[in-house]
C-alpha cells in the first residue's frame, strides 16, 4: 500500500509559498512559481502535498489523479521536450514521436528541484510551455505539437548560485521561504513530522476534510476565473504599480492582472479589488526588480505602501470625472468665490516668486539644489571613490584546451548541448542522423537492397559528439597586504575582482576567495556558485600586515585539488591579484617562486594581474606569472580585451 502524502493543510507556516501554489494552480497561465529558500524548510514537501489537491485528469475516457513530475537535474533536452522514436523509425519504418516529461506533466505539476543548476536552455523550454500551455517539437525530422498546461514549480537554495535576471523574470511568481525564529511555531513544525513519520495514514486522516475544502475552492475558483472582471481602475492601478517599481518589459504587468484575478476567484468573489492587486505585486515583482547579480533581492513592505498610495491616486485620476453642474462654474465661468494665492497677479508675486532675473530657476529648466561638495581642510573639494565594479566590464577568460564539465559559457567542452561536431559510435549522446545514414549506406550493397526503403541496422546509430561551453571553478588570490592596502590601489583591485566576479556570474563558474595578509592566507570564500555571497565576504575583507604570497598560492592549490575530488570535470584558473612583494619568514619571494612552480606542475591555468605601482618597480608578479606558466597583465591595463589576450597567450 501506498503511503499517504505529508497533507497540504498540515504544513505550518509557509503562507506565501502556499498561497502562490494554489493560485497557480488556480491559473496555470501566470507561469509557475520559483521557490528561493535555505536548506530544510518544507519546499519539497508543500509542492508534493499540492499535486494531492489538483483535479482528477480524464485520459481517454478514464479519470486519473493529476501527476507530480519530477525533472532531474541532469536531463537532456530529448527527454524534457521528447524526440524521434527510434525503435518505431528501425522497427516499421515509420517517423513517430515519443513524448517527453512536459507531455507527463500536462495538468499536473512539473517539479525541478534545484533550478538554478539546470542549464540555462531547459529553463527556457520548460517557462515557454508554462507560458503557452503548449510544446512545438521541430527536430530530427519530426513535427509535433501537444498540450502542456501544468503547474511549474522551481526550487533553488540561493546558496549554490543564482538565475540569471532574464531567467527570473520568466517565473511568473518567487518567494522566499524561511525556517521561523519563533520556538513555538519550531515546535509545531517537528511534532506534526515526528506524528506523520509514527503513522502516516492516520496523520494524513486527520487532515482529510481540510485538504477536501481546498481543493474543492481550487475547482471553484476556476470555474469562476472567466468571470472574473477585472476593471480599468484596477488595471490602471497595475499598471502604475509596475511602473512605479521601474520594471522591464510588460510581462509583470500581465502576471499581476493574471494573479490578482485568480486571487480574486480563489476569495469566491468576480470582481478584482485593490486588496487582490497587493497580493500579486507581493508574489509577483520583487524578483523582477534584480536586474544586477549584485542587486538585493525582494521589495520591502515600505516601498510596496508608498507605491500602493501612488499607484491609487494614479487609479482614481482615471476614473471618468462627474457630469458638471450646468448652473455650476465652468471653465468659462470661474467662482470669484474660489480665487485664492495661485490666482494672484504679477503684482502680488511674493518673495519666493522669484524670475530668472532674481536668481530663480527658469520656467521649464527643471533645475534642482546641488548637494555641498564635501572640502579638504584646504578649501579643494573632496571626491568619493569610484564604486567598486564598475571599471571595466569582463569578457572571455577562457581555460586552454577543451573539458567536459558542468555546462557554462566560458571555456570550450564536449557536453550533450551545443553544435554537432561529428558523429560518434558512443551511445547516449544523441542521434547524428546524417552519420547514421553515411554508416547505413555502406552496407546496403551486402544487405541486398537494390530499391526501396533504406535498411537500417542498430549498428548503423551514431550518435552525436557535441561542444558547447562549460563553467570553470575561479580561484581569486587577492594580496591584501600592507603594500596593497593603499586607498586608490585597494579600491582598484576590489572593482577589478567584482568585475571578474560577475563575469563569472554570467558564465555559470563557480569561485573562491583566497585573500593574502599578516601571517597566513586565509580562504574567505569555499568554492560557491553564489557570487552574492562572494561580494560580500569581499566587501568584509580585512587589510593590512605582512604578503605571505607562498601561502597564497599553495592555499589556492590546496582548494582546487580538493574540488577536484568533488567535481573531476569542473576545471580550474587561478586569477592573483598581487603587487609580488613577498614579505613574511625565510625567503618570502623564493618560497613563493616554489609554490608557482607547483600549481604549472599540476596543470592549473592562471593568470597574475600586476597591482604594482609607484616609480619603483620590482617586478616580481611578472616574476610569479612565469613560474606559474600563466598570463600576466598590469592591473592599469585590465580591460575586457587584455585579460582575453593575456589568457589566449598563455595556452
């Protein structure tokens, strides 16, 4: 016998992420919702507690419970969107399409844990059948196109990388969930576990008729959803709530519509209120305002209020104005009861009235106060810093030779996405349909086909061999010494470093800090895909004392052998951020020159970008860059160009 779910009505806490669920399920067509949350806080288990809820599916004339289908993280696009039936095609000679997990999923729930390291181009196909509530299947031949409504529900750990902001905007909703502070609701959440885990059926008996009444509200509201009016004083209010918050795109206007009205037919009501358009923005625009890696996520409650106000009086100055008194003033009978200061002539212009001859600003000009410049002692005006990140924008630094790791956008790798390169005899790497038909031909002869159909043998399947890009593990080595710890020189250095990081954001890497100071190097950041997280372990970084670079180095070795065990295809670059003066112990430079060699013996790619400056030069990162076998860039010249250059020069 089966075991009984964990009951959706039983879940303490967690109202938002609950609420999003079923309205979604209310309205497929807001385009599912993406859960952002730490480990351990029921994610998992209310996604599969609502597939429960959802109405039986008629199949073919016989009634089914609405399935939960899970998409793993390493599915190939063959089986998301399904592909060319090749047994059918070798066995009868006919062209058919076997479906994939998106045909499974249709009225049901579609489920991908841990989102956020799915590749980027499943993302994409799983939103668009979201959105569409349809699959078009054009490839290997075949022509195909089938229903997919279903509720799609990501789940990420921000911990272990972001999505993309293009990819963000595609959900139609994201919370973020939390595990509570407070020690009763603790207590309530382990004793209604620790009660299921003791005897799941009598638990989920408990919970029956609860469960019952929701999903009998679910069917409701969607009976009711075409119903459901939603008026130009609501619509103007939308559309003035997204402009206010600056979104792109007239997508969030559309998911806020669609959200207040399924929020409006799940209350039983046919009428969208103000009320049902706080509850979409709440669900619907915080993760629309990212449009950074480095930007916080979420809208706090105090901008939605203010933004709420602005967007009523922008809701009721579109209301239709009321028919004029035709006794009443008009404008071309002005109350002479109603004049008051704004109707006062040139004569009774009083002293903050003043024209452009009186030191005002000009009408039209739109001019503004200017904010004192903050002086030196000496009277010259001080400026601020330049903020970091914004000197350069990174490009290509890509690792010498080609891999087979995690999919990215930086290096060369063979992976199951990308270009065809040329056929191979491996299987599981799709079909090289013209390899296929080229090893096929070659044997027609001794098959004895003289006409007809072409006779195809098992043996004659070649697959596909295929290189795309992968993402890289980026090691930083940033010397926070006392010879670095100069203001400018700092500054340039921790712009440089955010930069590089959010080029590595974009490209999928995942990085690790490893900052240089006092007596030892210390690994500020273990290797994460959450480049939040590593800007602000940077921003925190301490300063000053002696450069122990050997440690640096031999610290930066240390962690790629060690995430080789972890991940053997995920190669690696080391990028040292470092004037090169060595300080600390016995022959700080040749101890480090040894450390260098060690990391070029392993194989690791790098790159040293030179912090040095001054009219005193040493040249001791130059120094570094050769015993690492790496690149070498002077940190005045770090542009998206010079770095590329640099990396291409030494592979």
């Amino acid at each position: 016998m089966q075991q009984s779910g964990f009951p959706f009505s039983a879940i303490v806490g967690q109202d938002q992420l609950r609420l999003s669920l079923v309205l979604c399920a209310v309205h497929p067509g807001i385009g599912g919702v993406l859960v952002r949350g730490e480990k351990g806080t029921a994610k998992s288990t209310v996604v599969r507690a609502l597939a429960a809820l959802l109405p039986e599916v008629i199949d073919e004339g016989i009634a089914r419970p609405a399935r939960l289908v899970e998409l793993p993280v390493g599915a190939t696009e063959d089986r998301v969107v399904g592909s060319l039936d090749l047994e059918k095609v070798l066995r009868d000679g006919e062209r058919a399409f076997q479906p994939g997990l998106l045909a499974a999923a249709h009225r049901g729930v579609l489920y991908v844990d841990e989102v956020n390291l799915l590749h980027d181009h499943l993302v994409d196909v799983l939103l668009d059948a979201a959105a569409m509530g349809r699959v078009h299947v054009e490839r290997d031949g075949v022509s195909h196109s089938h229903a997919a409504q279903f509720v799609l529900v990501g789940t990420m750990n921000p911990e272990e990388g972001e999505l993309r902001p293009q990819l963000l905007d595609r959900f139609g909703l994201a919370v973020e969930v939390t595990a509570s502070r407070d020690v009763d609701t603790r207590m309530d959440v382990v004793r209604r576990r620790l009660n299921y885990e003791r005897d799941p059926e009598s638990f989920a008996a408990g919970y029956a008729d609860s469960d019952a009444e929701i999903a009998r509200k679910i069917v409701d509201a969607r009976s009711v959803l075409d119903d459901v009016v939603l008026d130009d004083t609501e619509l103007r209010r939308i559309a003035a709530l997204c402009a206010s918050f600056d979104v792109d795109g007239m997508r969030a206007d559309l998911v806020v519509a669609r959200t207040a009205t399924a929020h409006a037919a799940w209350r039983g009501s046919v009428v969208v209120e103000e009320a049902d358009v706080r509850v979409a923005a709440e669900l619907a625009l915080p993760h629309r305002r990212r449009r950074d890696p480095f930007d916080e996520p979420g809208i706090d409650d105090q901008a939605l209020d203010d933004a709420m106000r602005d967007a009523a009086e922008q809701a009721d100055a579109g209301k239709p104005e009321p028919e004029p008194d035709p006794d009443g003033p008009g404008p071309n009978r002005p109350d002479p009861d109603d004049a008051g200061p704004d109707d006062a002539g040139p004569d009774d212009a009083g002293p903050d009235d003043a024209g452009p001859d009186d030191g005002g600003t000009p009408p039209g000009c739109g001019g503004t106060e200017q904010p004192p410049q903050p002086q030196s002692s000496n009277g010259s005006q001080e400026r601020n810093a330049a903020a970091p990140g914004a000197q350069f924008r990174a490009r290509l630094m890509e690792v010498p030779g080609v891999g087979e790791g995690a999919p990215g956008r930086r290096s060369r790798s063979r992976s199951s996405q990308g270009r065809a390169v040329r056929p191979t005899t491996e299987r599981g790497k799709g079909l090289h349909l013209v390899g296929t038909l080229f090893a096929a031909a070659e044997e027609q002869v001794e098959r004895g086909r003289t006409s007809g159909r072409f006779v195809l043998r098992p043996a004659d399947l070649r697959g596909a061999l295929r290189e795309g890009r992968e993402g890289n593990l980026i090691v930083f080595v940033v010397d926070a010494s006392g010879s670095m710890a100069a203001r400018d020189r700092l500054s340039a250095v921790t712009g440089a470093v955010l930069s590089l990081l959010r080029d590595a954001y974009q490209r999928r890497d995942k990085v690790a800090v490893v900052t240089v100071r006092g007596r030892e190097a210390e690994l500020i950041l273990p290797p994460t895909s959450s480049v939040d997280v590593a800007v602000t372990r940077l921003r925190r970084m301490k300063t000053g004392g002696k450069s122990p670079l050997a440690q640096g180095f031999l610290k930066a070795r240390e962690v790629v052998l060690r995430e080789k065990v972890r991940d053997p295809l995920r190669r690696a670059l080391v990028v040292a951020m470092t004037d090169g003066r060595a300080t600390g112990g016995t022959d700080p430079v040749g101890r480090a020159r040894i450390a260098a060699t060690r990391i070029a013996g392993d194989g690791i790619a790098s790159v040293v970008v030179d912090c040095e400056s001054g009219m005193v030069r040493l040249g001791l990162a130059a120094d570094f860059a050769q015993h690492l076998q790496g690149g070498y860039v002077r940190l005045a010249d770090l542009s998206a160009e010079q770095v590329a250059a640099v990396v291409r020069a030494a592979a």
